[in-house]
C-alpha cells in the first residue's frame, strides 16, 4: 500500500491544529488563577495529546506499509 500524500496532508493538518490548541490551552492556564475545574482541564489537554499521538501512529502504519 503506497502512502496517500492527501491523506498525509490531512493528518498532519490535524496534528497541527492539535498541537495549537494544547499551546493555546497551555498558556492560557498559566495567565489565569487556579481553575475552577483542573481536572476538566488536564482531561481536555489529555484528549488533544491522545489525538495527536493517535494520528502519528496512524502515519508511521501507513509509512510502513507503504
């Protein structure tokens, strides 16, 4: 199976908008006092890392493969 260069594409256009959404989070925590709920915000922040991770696994398959 060859790599779909569209595919890839995608993927890494979901990895960065990922990863800008964990910086954006992340720097909002630090501007702001101690969060009403921190375990909803380290829950969400663990989401987006499982997100990212999830699709480079999926991109390091496809590269095996192909």
């Amino acid at each position: 199976m060859e790599l779909d260069l569209d595919e890839s594409s995608l993927a890494i256009g979901r990895i960065e908008r990922a990863l800008s959404r964990i910086e954006k989070a992340l720097a909002d925590r630090a501007n702001r006092p101690a969060a009403a709920d921190p375990a909803a915000d380290q829950s969400a922040l663990k989401a987006e890392v499982a997100a990212v991770i999830g699709e480079l696994d999926r991109l390091i398959a496809e590269a095996d493969r192909g």
